[in-house]
C-alpha cells in the first residue's frame, strides 16, 4: 500500500509519519525529493530556489520523481510505504508558478510514475493564522522564501488538484491536535484491512 503525505510545509507531516512509525513496524518511509542518492542532489538545487526556468525545476521534479519510483516505490508495492511528498506537490508547485496546464502536468506525472498513482493520499490543511506562527519558528529555505501568500496558493492547488483525480484521498485539519490528526490517519489505515 502507497501512501502519499501532502501538504505545505510545516503543516505536520513529518509529525505524523513519525507517529506511524511505532504503529506500523515495517513501514518503508520515503520522501520526494530527497528519496534516493539522486534526490538529494535534486533536493539540494531545488531548495536553493537557484533555477532561472521554471520548466528545468519542474523536469528536476519529474527526473527524481521517476528515479524514486523505480528505486523505493516499484520494488515495495507489496509493503506498507509513506512518502513524505510525491506527485501532487509537484503538480501544485507548478500550477503557482504559472504557465503549466492541469492535464499536461497530470500526463507528465502518468509518465514518472508509470501510472502508478497512490492508493491514498492523505493531504494536511493548514490557514494563513498557524502557518504565520510555524514559519517564525523555522530557518526558511528558498522556496519558503517565496512567502506565505504563495505557500497558500500551493495549497489551494493541492485541494484543487486532487479533487479532480480519480485517487482515494483524506483531508486533514492541520491546527486539529497532533493526537486527533494521528487516529483518524490510524484509523483509515487499519480500515484498509491491509495492515495489523
């Protein structure tokens, strides 16, 4: 089972995934980008935020994505695996930096990917009031750098984007309780009936 953890940053995923880690012992845990040897030199020129061309950045987005594909996802299907950021990210980045198409970017993710989407994506909410708060207590990277406005764009993009595709999904209130958000993502785990 592939489970996608999306949201902007300091919205609580790694909180969360953490969390699965004591609930679920042989949980594979991944993230995009960053996933594999590959990834970290993309992550490392992505975090820079030094890309002139927003095209090459989303090609770097899709090269690591492919590239962990094939290196953590493809070979595990048979496992519990928690991906801290995936496809969906990567179609909401592109949408706030103008110029891209919906369906293209869909396309171009089919492709990385394999058509292997995601059998939950599990998508955490945040607003403009906590995501002020968090950001204060945090060293900024490049693309945080961009501002709070835009980082809520992104988001919008991510809600927007999933409610068009035909993948299983769960919102989560982000300024709910660290304990509330960690039952309820428990909780539709074990619903799946796949896991103990």
């Amino acid at each position: 089972m592939y489970l996608l953890f999306e949201g902007i940053d300091t919205s609580g995923k790694s909180t969360q995934i953490e969390l699965l880690t004591k609930v679920f012992k042989d949980v594979i845990l991944t993230k995009e980008p960053g996933g594999t040897t590959f990834g970290l030199k993309a992550r490392e020129i992505l975090l820079e935020d030094s890309l002139h061309s927003k095209r090459a950045e989303l090609l770097l987005f899709l090269a690591d994505r492919a590239e962990h594909y094939h290196q953590i996802i493809k070979k595990n299907r048979d496992k519990l695996i928690v991906s801290d950021r995936g496809f969906l990210s990567g179609i909401a980045y592109a949408l706030a930096n103008g110029d891209f198409e919906f369906n293209h970017l869909v396309e171009l993710n089919k492709f990385a990917l394999e058509e292997d989407f995601p059998d939950l994506i599990i998508l955490f909410l945040t607003n403009m009031e906590t995501l002020t708060q968090r950001m204060g207590e945090k060293k900024l990277d490049g693309i945080e750098l961009r501002g709070l406005e835009y980082l809520i764009s992104v988001q919008n993009h991510m809600q927007k984007s999933l409610e068009k595709l035909a993948i299983p999904h769960l919102l989560i209130d982000a300024t709910d309780s660290i304990d509330n958000i960690h039952k309820i993502i428990s909780d539709t785990i074990h619903s799946k009936r796949l896991f103990s």
